[in-house]
C-alpha cells in the first residue's frame, strides 16, 4: 500500500482543519509521509486560495511543524498552484499544477468544480453552449500546466468530469473529448510528472470513481505515464481516503506509482 498523500488543504485556503490537524491524523492513520498542498495565490480570484500574506504564514507554519513531527512522520511543504495563476510565489517542496477555469470572454475566469450551474452557464456564455468546446479549452491549458506553474504533480486532470454524475452530459468516448485528452496527455508525458489518481471527488459525494477516468488512464498507462495516489483533503477525516479501494485498480494498469 501507498503510505503517502500529498494533496491536503488547511484554513490557510478553502480547507477545513489546521495543519497541525491535517498531520496528526495522517499519523493516526499510519502514513509515512504527509504533504500539504495550499492552493497557491491567484490574483484574480482570492475566494478559495492563500493570499500573498497567508502564504508566506502557511509555509513558515508547515516548516515549523516539519521539525515537530519529524521523528513520527515526514512533513513536506506544497503548493496547488492554478495553470492562470503561473508560478507559486514561494519556495515549496513540490508542486501540484491544476487547471480549476475555464477562461473565456473579456477576462472572465469561471470555476468548473463549484456547482454544475455554474459550469453550465459558462459553457452557455462562453462557448455557445458546446460542453466539448469547453473541454477542449479546458484540456488544452491542462497540456501545459507543467510548464506554467513547474508542477511536479499533474493535478485532477479530469475536473472539467466532476459533475458528470450530477447531470452534466459529457460522453468520455466522444471523439472531440477523446482527442482533446489525449492531446494533452501526449504533450505531459514528455515531462515525466505523475498524473495523480485523486479520490477527492469521492469523498465529496460527487464521484463514484477517482481522476482520471479509466479511458484516460488507460491511455496515460499505454504512453509510459507515471500516477501517484492523493485524497485532495478538505478535513481530516478525508486523508488517503479509499486508497485501499482504488490503489490495486490503478496498479493494475502497469504504471510506475511515484513516491516523492
């Protein structure tokens, strides 16, 4: 089994548990290994990420408790950095690159995983109600988020699937949604970065199955792409969630599973 998670957020963003929380119940669950991955400023949209001040509190905390805790489990600092917020603003241990807008209009930037109503009426406005127009911007700035924001974890890459149990019609073996995937898993693979396999959806209630959806991971696992197993935890009682599950059914793909 994987005895690692390193996709958790704390109060510092849209979490709800402190750091502190988020690492003593990894070591109650036995992991070995615990990152904390805050989502990284964004300058247009501070709803849900670290302000510039918070950041730099949200990495000094995590050092700090790196040194407490480094006899009963190995603390890494992180980052969730969005593709339209480029590089993070502070030095981390890794980084996770996602894409969570669409990015449309003058400037409009709308969020495809806070409520299907929402992702639908930016399809509408922005894309003239053409859900795989949608995907294909969404997919082509999910090919280059390794080079925009330096990820060293290739984030969620199916977010713009979230609601597809909730009433969003998108057809996976559609073949401008194919095309449009596979065109970005090609232009990751290169960069060697794991495409992690992120139950946070589950926990949720949104999902049944984690990202990426099977179709996608079968491909990433035929083009020699790496996965690494993360929870996208909100609170403590969501680390490594269903990683016993779902770890045996993403092994048996062959791909290499990363430990960082």
């Amino acid at each position: 089994m994987v005895y690692a998670d390193y996709h958790m957020h704390t109060t510092y963003c849209d979490g709800k548990c402190t750091a502190e929380e988020m690492i003593l119940s990894a070591i109650a669950k036995g992991l070995t290994t615990v990152g904390l991955s805050g989502h990284g400023f964004t300058d247009f949209d501070g709803h849900y990420c670290m302000s510039r001040e918070n950041s730099v509190k949200y990495a000094a905390e995590v050092t700090a408790l790196k040194e407490k805790y480094k006899d009963k489990i190995r603390v890494l600092l992180g980052v969730e950095q969005d593709y339209f917020g480029g590089k993070p603003i502070i030095e981390t241990d890794y980084v996770i690159g996602s894409v969570h807008y669409l990015h449309w209009g003058n400037d409009v930037y709308t969020p495809i995983d806070e409520h299907p109503d929402q992702l639908m009426g930016a399809v509408n406005a922005g894309f003239g109600g053409d859900i795989y127009a949608a995907a294909e911007s969404y997919f082509q700035c999910m090919g280059d988020v390794v080079r925009v924001t330096g990820a060293d974890i290739i984030g969620h890459f199916d977010l713009i699937s979230k609601f597809c149990e909730r009433g969003i019609t998108l057809d996976f073996d559609h073949p401008r949604y194919k095309k449009a995937y596979t065109d970005a898993i090609d232009r990751l693979i290169p960069y060697g970065k794991p495409f992690e396999v992120n139950t946070g959806a589950i926990s949720r209630g949104y999902r049944t199955s984690p990202y990426p959806a099977m179709p996608m991971m079968r491909y990433i696992a035929s083009q020699g792409g790496k996965i690494i197993f993360t929870s996208d935890s909100h609170h403590v009682d969501n680390i490594a969630f269903r990683f016993e599950e779902w770890e045996p059914v993403y092994r048996a793909f062959g791909t290499e599973v990363v430990i960082l």
